[in-house]
C-alpha cells in the first residue's frame, strides 16, 4: 500500500494489541514509543504498511491530552496517511477529566475535516459487543452491560456509570453524536454506508457490532470512504481486525511467520494493573515459588524516591541470582487498600498516580539491566506500561511472536546502543489470561 494506516494508542498495552491486529492479518508493522522524528520514520517507513505510535493519553487531563496528541495528528496528516485511528481500549476507557474523547473528537474534526466520525469500540472476538448503542463485556464467561460491570463499573481511574456510549460521551463533548444501531448497519448498502459516512450531520458516529463481520462491513465503508480524503476514526483493536480482514481480502496483505518461543530462566513482571484477573494471576504465581513484592505506594510521598527505587532493584537482582522470577504489584484487584491509600498520596503530590508508578518502575528496570541483561520482560497494566516504556529510551517496538488465545505479543525492543536492545517485552491488558498466565509466558508457552 502506497499511504500507509497510522493509528495513536491511547496506552500502551492497547497499541500493541491493535499493532497485533494488522499483523496477524499479513500487514507489516512498526510501534513507536513517542511520537517519531522525520529522521526515525524515514528509516521505518519503507518497511511498514503500519506506523502506530504508543501513547499515554488514556491518563491525561483534557489540556495535556492535546499536547500529547496533537503532534501525531500532524505528522499523520503530514505523511498523507490515508486512514488514522486513534485506538481506544475496548472498554471505553474515558471520562471528562481523563482520557477525555470529546478532546480527541474536536481536535481530529480541526486537522481532518468535519464530515462524521465513526466509533467502533466492539471487538466481538475479545469479549466487547455494542448494541443500540449500549456497550457490553464479558467477565469470567459472563456478559456484562459496561455500567455493571465488575472491574469497569470501579475502575479507579474511569469509572463506567453509563453504558450507552452516546449519553457517556456526552458528558465529554457537546458535539452531536449519532448511531449506526445493529439492524440498520446490516441492512446498509455499500451507496448508504457510504453516504453515512460523508455526512457532516454528526460529528461522529457510534457503530454497532456483535459479530466479525459486522467490524468488516464498518471496516470496508471506512476504507471506500478513505480513497478521497484521508478519514479518521475513534476505534478499538476491533476496527484494526475488521480492516485487516478487509485488506486481506482485497490482497493487499502478506503472511507472517514466527519460530516456537523458547522459556527464559526467570521472568522480572512489573504490574500496575488493578484488574481482578491481574490480581488471581499474582496470586496463582507467588503459589508456584514466584517471589511477590508490594510497591510500597505509600511511601511516595514521605520517603525518597531513589531509595524505593534502589530497594526494588536490590530484591529483583537477588531474585534473578536465585533464578526465581519476580513479580512487583502496585494492588492485588480493584478492592486492595493500596489503592485508596495511594490516591490519598497521589493526591497530596498533584501527580497522576500511573505516571509516578510508571516513573519508578522505569528506573528499576534501568537500573537492573546496567547490572544484569533481560531476555524477557512483562509490564501489566495499560497506564503504567505506557509510562514505563517512555523512560527506557526505547525507539520502537515490533512483533516477535503471538498468543492467539489472549490477542497479546511478545514485542522486539528497538533502541540501538541500549541495554534494551533486543529485549522481548510482553505487554499485558489487565483483564488478560488465564491464572497461569504468567507462567506460560516464562515458558514461553502458546506465543509463536
């Protein structure tokens, strides 16, 4: 493909989740940890069909989101991308003060054009349905509307209160939002689809979805719709399956092929997640012989931060000289009491709690590396993965092999005279895997 499909991911974990996506489906990617220089594309360019750049927007008050993602946008628009996705998680992860999607909706309408933009949040393979509008997932085998929802009803940081993705966002934009409901997209023509989408009556529209060929029928209207101008979309992974489906067919795509995984030794998980599912996973390997170690949150704002930091390092390389791996936890689910003694500190050092627990986590690994090369790390946690990756001066990320069952890589570290350099990095969704989870990831076992 000529232009290539860029995408912005509002953290990190859900970047290289959509990047799977397109690889999977025989595109060729790259995953920037910011937003790339001229210099830095140029040498990717030629070698991607997709340029994706990992960002940190999904913890960011409205103002400071723009900051952060307005030199995307501009470099996107500048490459002549012919479609930019700005990837959201397909929790809908956002709200007034954070992650806010009415800033994403109004900034994109400003460098992109007015006419509507769609919103595709489902991703019926992984458990994420919208109906009339309404958004649901699934946990531990059962569906739930997103308001109901046991992890996504109390997140700390977004709360869901409200299912129907119009009134949600609503409380984020004044900008008219429409919907393209389940049966009036499956009754839909190519001429009408089209139609919908050149529209300028709404700023944007929430798609429905239940099923993968309903994300391929939005995907292939999205795609006929880009061949005049380029058109941006608000959309989780599920829109880049869906494209990358489309594209397969037309194809414009190739295959992809990866060696089995082989186990490393010991494995360093770093998690900032506050998922139930994270918390029975730490739970499951501290009872097979992993060690466990709590990050002391509440320390922050009374004791330095370099001796937390040189704490962790010490009990890390200890753990790695006994070759046991090692899991550091900011919370043990959404109910751990470190949370709310956490957001008491946070609160009192006017920080966002993700970007001081990504900042730590960062020079732990920094400083454990400079003693002890990694051949395999996990970061848990979409908000504070994103803020750990930014503080390795890692360049960029590609996929180096796949677990089909969680949608999850393992990504290649690209940061030439770096430490880092070559390290395999897996990053993992809060809600994520099985119980031996991360178990199977030292082995190595179901990534290929």
């Amino acid at each position: 493909m000529r232009e290539p499909i860029c995408f912005y991911g509002d953290d990190f974990t859900g970047a290289a989740a959509n990047l799977l996506e397109f690889h999977c489906h025989g595109l060729r990617g790259v995953l920037f940890v910011d937003t790339p220089s001229a210099a830095q594309l140029t040498a990717y360019r030629g070698k991607a069909d997709v340029i994706g750049i990992a960002g940190v927007s999904r913890s960011l008050a409205p103002a400071a989101m723009e900051q952060e993602v307005r030199p995307a946008f501009e470099l996107f628009r500048t490459m002549g991308a012919r479609l930019i996705q700005y990837k959201i998680c397909a929790t809908f992860d956002s709200s007034p003060v954070r992650g806010n999607f009415g800033t994403v909706l109004e900034l994109a309408r400003t460098l992109f054009g007015t006419r509507t933009i769609p919103i595709v949040p489902a991703h019926p393979d992984f458990g994420r349905y919208t109906v009339f509008g309404n958004h649901f997932s699934v946990y531990q085998d059962s569906v739930f509307r997103l308001d109901r929802h046991p992890s996504m009803a109390n997140h700390p940081a977004t709360p869901m209160h409200e299912a129907d993705l119009r009134r949600h966002l609503a409380a984020q934009t004044a900008l008219p939002i429409a919907l393209c409901d389940l049966p009036s997209l499956r009754a839909a023509s190519d001429g009408a689809l089209d139609d919908l989408l050149a529209s300028s009556d709404a700023a944007a529209t929430v798609f429905d979805a239940i099923e993968r060929r309903d994300l391929v029928t939005v995907a292939r209207a999205a795609w006929r719709a880009s061949r005049q101008q380029p058109l941006f979309t608000l959309s989780a992974h599920g829109f880049a399956a869906g494209l990358g489906s489309h594209l397969a067919e037309l194809g414009e795509t190739g295959t992809v092929s990866h060696a089995p995984q082989k186990p490393v030794e010991s494995l360093v998980v770093l998690s900032g997640s506050c998922s139930p599912r994270t918390a029975s996973q730490i739970a499951y390997a501290q009872a097979h012989g992993w060690r466990t170690l709590r990050l002391p949150v509440e320390k922050f704002g009374t004791q330095d931060e370099t001796q937390v930091v040189e704490q962790l390092v010490a009990e890390i390389l200890d753990a790695l000289a006994a070759r046991r791996s090692i899991i550091v936890y900011a919370a043990a689910g959404p109910d751990d009491a470190s949370i709310a003694a956490g957001r008491s500190v946070f609160d009192s050092m006017a920080t966002e709690s993700s970007a001081v627990i990504g900042g730590v986590y960062g020079a732990v690994l920094r400083r454990v590396v400079a003693s002890r090369r990694l051949s395999r790390v996990v970061l848990a946690g979409g908000d504070t993965s994103s803020q750990t990756m930014r503080r390795l001066g890692v360049e960029a990320l590609t996929i180096d092999a796949v677990n089909t069952a969680t949608n999850e890589a393992f990504m290649r570290v690209h940061a030439q005279g770096s430490p880092f350099d070559g390290m395999q990095v897996l990053l993992k969704a809060g809600q994520n895997g099985t119980e031996d989870y991360l178990g199977r990831a030292l082995e190595g076992d179901g990534w290929v």
